[in-house]
C-alpha cells in the first residue's frame, strides 16, 4: 500500500487527516492512501510567489520552453513506470495509458517548440502598433504581460498525466507558477507523474506544487492576479465560479466541464465509403478510449432517420468487437471505470437514458463479476427531442444514437439542445453542407471537426486534443479555452494597451523588425 | 415632468412600478419620473432572439458598420438637444455633455471603420491555418463565429450616451442584438439618445430594447449565448458574477467596476518642462472632468516624496483655477455629482480619506447652498502604503497625494496595491524608467500611457478611452475587456477551431487570399 504525499514548499509532506483509499479498479483492491492537509495554504501560496515567480521571470520564454523539453524527457524516461501505475489505479489498458502520457509528453514538446520561437523580450506583441494622435507621434501597441500571480490547477482523475502537464506548460512558458491538485481516485498516478517532475531536477524552486486531496481554504486565500484552470464536472465548476474569491477579486477562471459531443452523418455519405468507415471507426474509439471518460468522447450521435438501422447495426457490431476485461491483458480494448463512483453514476445514467430509448448493447449491468466494468453502451433514442439525451453527461462508454432529417440546420439545432460542448465531428463530402453545419452548430463549440474521402486517411479523431487548437467551449462546456498554440499562454497573462510617444512604444514594445525574431 | 419609457418589443411602453424621481442635480428639482416593469422578460428575449438576430445575420459585416454610421449621424443631428438634456439630468457642463456625446459618436463611426474592413463572409479568421497530419492535407483553422445570444448591457450613469454606445457598436457589428438598461440617475439622458436611435429607423426590428429601471428576472431568464456587460460598482458587479444564471449557464460577463487609476510623476521630470505641465494639466483634467465621475479618473497621484511640497502647490492652484457652478454656464468648469447618493457617497468618501491624511483643497462640504456641489479635492497622504488610498474608489472630483522614491518599482508596488485598474499614466522623459514601469505596474491594468516631452502636444488624456485599445482591468476593475478595435467584438462571438481537409478548411473557412478582401 503505497501512501500518496503533497510536494509543497519544495518537500514532499505526508497528509494528516484521515486516509481515503485509492483503488486498482480491475480488482477493487486498494493500492494506495492519501491524506489530506498537513500544509498551511498561505505558505504554499507565499512560497509560488516569493520563489516560482522570480525564478520563472529569470527565464526567457525560451528557456522556459527548454524547462517543458526536459520534464517531457524526465517523463519519456519513466514512461513503462507510469504506464503499470496507470494499468493499476487507473484501470486504463496499456494504450490508454499511453495516450495520456504520450498526449502530456506531445504537449510539453509542442510548447517547448513554441516557446523556441517567441521573443527574446519578456511579453508577447498582440496585433500591429496603432496610431492615436493627429500624426504618428503619439502611438499605441496591445501586449501580453505575465501576471505577477499563481495558478491552481484543479485537474480531473480521467487524465492523470495529460491533463496535468496541460495546463502546466502554458503556464509554466508565460511565466506563472503552478500548484496541481489531481482528481482523487488516479492520484497515485498523478503522484507518480508529480515524483518524475520534481526528480527531474529540472523544476525551479517554487514553480511547482502538488497537493494530494483537499484544497484547504488554499481558494480564499488567492488574490486578483491569480487563477484557476479547474477540469471536471460541472456542479464543482459552478462551486467555483460563485467561490467567494472568485467573486470578491474577479479572479480568472477556466472552467472545462461537461460536454456531450456529439458525432454527425450526413446524408449523402453512403455505406462503404471512407468517410463511413472513418465515422464507424471514430464513434467507436471515441466511445471506447478510456472506457469513454474523456471530455471529447462521443456522446450523441446524429444519424439521418432514414439511416438510423443500418447504422445502429454497423455500429452494434464494431462495439460487439471491443474486447472488455482486464486492462493488463494485451487482447483487451477496453478496461474498467476508474472508480466505484464513476461506476455507479454510469449505470445510474445509463438506466436514465435507457427509460427514454432501447438499449442496442451494452447496458446497465456490470460486465465482470469483480471490478467496475462496464460493456460498451449504445441506446436508440425514441426522439431526438427527448431533453434527457442532451442534459446528462453519462460519462463512460455510452452514447445515444439520435435520428435527424439529414438538413444540416436540424443537426446544428439538436446539437445544441447540449447547451454547448468541447467538439462536435462531422463526417460528410459535400463542402456546403458542412459550411452550412459550422453556421449553426460552431457558436456552440470550441472545436469542429470535419471528416471526408479526402483527409480521412490522415485525420485524427476528434476526441483527441491537439495543442495547437483551442480546447475548451461555451455554456454546459464551462465557458472555457485552454490550449491553442500561444493562445494557451494568453489566461495567465494580461493584454495591456500602451500608449505614448512613438519611439518609445514602437521601439520598446512593438513588434521586433523582421529578422531580429530568435 | 417626463416621463421614462422603456423601449420593447418595438415599441415604447410605460412602466408599472412606483415612480422613482430623477433630479436636476444643479437645483435639486425633479426632472423626469421613472417607473420600472410593464414587460415580461420572456417575450423582450424572446423578441431579440427571433427578429432581432436573424435581422442582424441578414446584414454583413460592413452593412452593420453602415448601421453603426448611420446612427452616429443620428445622434450628431440631435447634437444640441442630447446636450441639453445632459446638462439638465446629468448636471453636466456643456463640455461634460459632449465629451459623452461626442465619445458616443466617435466610437460608433470607429466601429463603422472597421467594420467596413472586415471580410464579406460572416465570420472572422483568427491567426495562420495549421497543418495537424503527417501532410498538409489534414488542416486546422480558428474562427470567430457570431454567437446566436442576446447581449444585456448594464449601462453606469456617468456616460448615459457612450456608455451604451460603446457597448453596442461591439455587439451590433458582431451581429447581437442589445438589450441596453441606463443608470437610472441620468435615465433621462439615456431615454433621449434611445429615442433618437429608435426614431432613425435604421435599427433592424429586435436588434435594440432598452430597459429602463429594473430588469426584472431578465438575467434569471438569460441562457448559454446570452452575455451581460456591466458597468458600474464592484458590489454589483459582484451580485452579478455570482448570479445563478451566470453561474449556471458559465455565461459571458464582462465586469468594468472600480478602479484607483494612478498618476505617477518620475523623479527626472523638472517642473516647467512640457511634460511637467502635461502631468499637472491632465491630473487636473482627469480629476475635475465629469466632476470625477469617471472611471478612468484619476484617483492617485505618485510624486517623488522630495518633490511633494512643491507639486502639491502646483496641484492646488491649478485646481483652484476650476470654476465650480451651474453646468449651464459658460464659465462653469466642473459641475455638480449626478445624484444625491453620488454626493453623500462622495462626501463620505472624502472624509475617510481625509482621516489618513490632510485637505490640500476642497473638503467634504457642500460647495453651494443648493445642488450637489463639490470642490475638487487632493488629499495629501500622510504614508502611501496606508490601504484606505488604495481601498476606496471616492468617485467624485477626488485624489489622493502619495510619495514614492522615483523607482519605477517602488512605484509599480503602490499602485498594484489598488488590487487592478484601467489606466496608469506616466510621465517621464527616460525610456528605461517606462519599460521598468511597464514591467511591474502593467500586468494591473488594461491600459498603461506613458507622456514625454516628445509627445506632450499631441497625447490625449489617459482618462480618454479609445474605440482602438482595449478597455478594461483585472482584478477590482473586473477582469474585463472592451473595445480593442476587432478585439471588442470577440465578446460576442465564439473562437472555434475548425479541422478537416485542408481544400474545405482553408478555402471555406481560412484566410481570404490578398487583394480579395473588400
């Protein structure tokens, strides 16, 4: 039994309330305790501030990327250490496991190369220098400043490493330090990830911290100039936003909760075609990849109604093919919920969604004897329409398949009765249909995600986050943005007009002369 | 005696409630009545939902500038009128008066500028299309889709006419529909500016309500799409960031409330010099104008602790200078508050400062016999760090005095103290003293403005807002932004990052190849 520590004030600290037990989901056994506290909120903060700021500003956004390039490195080493912590706590399969280092590992990489390219000066230059005045003297020029803050992330238990280093290299590369809270029940992966970080050497004093369990009142004691990314479910997310502190100071909060993506067929894209097989290919995944506790996982999916039995027959019998069982074993596809909790709001979801529709396969009932799984789930709608389809987040390896006319207007609007998501996917070859989509389903999305004949052998799936575009949504998606290239770096710092005579402002603040970039 | 409507559902309706009186803040005497309700909220969203965004979609980017155009030259035909009533209701001289007229007429002929700039298609592209496969052909491109949402804008009742024109011109060439609620002290003003934008006939039907006194459960009402921006006090805006509908949709709120924009004088700035003359003129400017009923007014005053004595006297008989009276005379320079709250809120205001420090000039008393007059007031502080100097925003013709060592540092610490403002403005000869300014005191604000001999004759005042830089500050100011040229319209719309094949990516949805753009 292994005893998960906070790393605070530069030290790994043991907790000193009473022991929660994380669990190996495949067996239900514990592995491993966390108990909380055993700091004191205000001396973390201090120490981020006193010591991470500082040490942050001595490095050249360069530098900083150079900082992500080598905690990407430290965790490549002990990638095959992790992935076994995540096959144990996790019950993620080995390729689960993967994604979510490899998708940490990417995103470190991904921001160490654009650190590679930002100025040598210590802001970002945002659009071109403006006149203000009667003549050119008196001139005007938008930058990003890093906020002389703190950020607290508090990252969800689905992905223990991904989510993490997420939002760590954006904030780390403009500068601010972090403070990571992991979701409970995979913290003894997030603990593992954290031990690689800090064993790494690489990590300046005070720029990294790590606090297993509770929070304490580490929120009210934050100030206007810090922020917090917050991944999870959306009743914490709106704990958050009305959190008095967040009230009080207008401190910033990205806030990336529920969302049911939903996956569109078009009409004309005909059984058989590439474009088919990559919709049967990415519903599946994105149902299936870590047994569906994604926030991009598919969720709904839009079928045109005269469509809707071929479908469900082709998509019934891929899922039929995911092989569910232990995460260790190679053959498996599919392993367990992460959580006896997760488990049980599962089935409890998927019994609601199944009084309004027919359970095609998979179901309520556990699919082992021992451990939380759960076989993959696809429920027939009676009506598009029904609210409960479009208000439950079911978060597993359960999706709703919803008919609708074919007219991209009519998916757009079904789409949005979800209240806004992180990524909507739609599969069709005729550009004006999916213009026609993008009008009506884009204002409800961070990211939308087109698939045809032409780019279906090379796209990813839209479940997968990229660095370079935005992550996040509007309304029942949190509202948020993370991520997005050097959009990712703008939430911890502030854009500020400046304003004064020309040679001072160009010439300080502008845009660096072509060629003197690094 | 007038009395206030509100303009709904294309018409104009009275309300229900008891009366309210507006004042003539020069002689006390009511002016105009007000009574709130006599609509449901329902039906006001409801009609900006249905006519008033499929009106606003019909038009493109540029037609929406024309709109903006067009209204503006409505406004400036009523020029003399508006005036009038600003004198009456708002207590504002006539160069009070059209400082918010004219600002209101600016922004929306800004707005039609750039509007008229902006592509034909209807949306905006946002940075460089993004290979994401092996090849180029898999492709990503972010943009900015309109969002299908009503926009509420709670207006402050100091800037009855740019306030609300400011916010619109953003939302209207965005493609929103408004709903606008005036402050109800100056209703009156706001009432007159609604009605010459209704009498245009230029305002698609559902793209403007205005909701004079209470909005009712309007914001309870309100859903995913929907965005409230705010101006006014930090307690309300505080009511309205932990409002259930805000907390339950993640909606759009963007905050601008109280800020103790600071003034700071470098120790290499000799008096008599143009810079040393500019600092004395705007501190006076951005203390007396709209007799401090500013939010970019200046609130602090940093002086190198040596140089005190002698800029307090130059101070003070500068102010002195400032013709006290009837707003309707000529002669007058600063006016009445607009309310009697304003006035006994001032008051009290003046009197805690003064408990920390000593009255150079002005005081807590009444300047005159009858109406809500004020002196301008500088209250020299007895330590700089004292935090009822950095705590309270006395909003009236009110600073305080405080000495700092000349290190830009030292300054940066002192006014970050305000917990986030709008503007500091800086006035020093020396570009190193700037940058380390910059550095320290920037990320507080949303605007840092920097005077020098230079560009002295031809700067604008750091209290004036511009349609071209953003408008906002973190913390106490509210953690918002407006305006910002094509920033101010972001607000509006959602950043999607679109993938797909890159011939349906770029070509629907990139950048427009040059010399194709309008």
């Amino acid at each position: 039994m292994q005893t998960i520590q906070s790393y605070v004030l530069g030290r790994w600290t043991p907790g000193a309330s009473a022991p929660v037990s994380l669990h190996n989901p495949t067996t239900e056994e514990p592995v491993a305790e966390l108990r909380s506290g055993g700091f004191d909120p205000r001396a973390v903060l201090e120490h981020a501030r006193s010591e991470g700021l500082p040490a942050l500003a001595r490095l050249s956004f360069r530098e900083r990327g150079e900082l992500c390039k080598a905690l990407a490195g430290a965790l490549h080493a002990k990638r095959e250490e992790l992935i076994d912590v995540s096959v144990l706590n996790g019950g993620t399969t080995r390729g689960d496991a993967k994604f979510d280092i490899d998708g940490a590992i990417g995103t470190l990489v991904a921001y160490a190369d654009l650190a590679s390219k930002l100025p040598e000066r210590p802001f970002l230059v945002d659009g071109p220098g403006l006149q203000l005045g009667r003549t050119a003297r008196f001139w005007g020029q938008h930058v990003w400043l890093t906020r002389p803050g703190v950020a607290l992330h508090i990252n969800a238990f689905n992905f223990p490493a991904w989510g993490m280093l997420e939002k760590m290299a954006c904030a780390l590369v403009a500068g601010v330090p972090v403070i990571e809270k992991p979701g409970t029940p995979t913290a003894l992966v997030a603990s593992h990830v954290a031990q690689v970080l800090v064993e790494s050497g690489k990590l300046p004093a005070g720029s990294y911290q790590f606090i297993a369990g509770s929070l304490g009142d580490t929120i009210e004691q934050l100030g206007p100039q810090d922020c917090i990314a917050f991944t999870g479910s959306s009743a914490t997310g709106a704990k958050l936003r009305a959190s008095p502190a967040v009230v009080r100071h207008n401190l910033r909060l990205n806030v990336e909760a529920d969302s049911l993506n939903a996956a569109v067929l078009a009409p004309e894209v005909e059984a058989g075609c590439e474009t088919y097989n990559l919709f049967l290919a990415n519903v599946v995944l994105d149902m299936t990849q870590k047994t569906g506790q994604k926030c991009t996982a598919t969720r709904r999916v839009l079928v045109p109604a005269g469509r809707l039995a071929e479908v469900r027959a082709d998509l019934v019998a891929e899922l039929a093919r995911i092989q569910v069982g232990d995460p260790a074993d190679k053959a498996t596809r599919m392993g367990p919920l992460a959580s006896k909790s997760q488990f049980d709001e599962v089935r409890a979801g998927i019994e609601r969604l199944a009084r309004s529709g027919e359970i095609a396969c998979g179901g309520a009932q556990a699919a082992r004897p021992k451990g939380w799984f759960l076989a993959p789930t696809l429920i027939a709608a009676r009506d598009a329409a029904q609210p409960v389809f479009h208000a439950e987040e079911v978060f597993g390896p359960c999706a709703s398949l919803l008919p609708y006319s074919g007219a991209p207007e009519e998916a757009a609007r079904i789409v949005a009765l979800g209240g806004g998501g992180l990524v909507t996917s739609a599969y069709s070859n005729d550009n004006a249909w999916c213009e026609r989509y993008l009008a009506g389903a884009g204002p409800w999305h961070g990211r939308v995600w087109f698939a045809s004949d032409k780019s279906a052998e090379q796209s990813l799936a839209p479940g997968m986050v990229l660095p370079s575009l935005v992550h996040g949504g509007p309304g029942r998606a949190g509202g948020g943005e993370e991520l997005g290239g050097e959009r990712g770096l703008h939430f911890y710092m502030q854009r500020v007009a400046v304003q004064g005579f020309k040679g001072l402002v160009e010439s300080s603040f502008g845009q660096a002369p072509a060629g003197s970039a690094v």
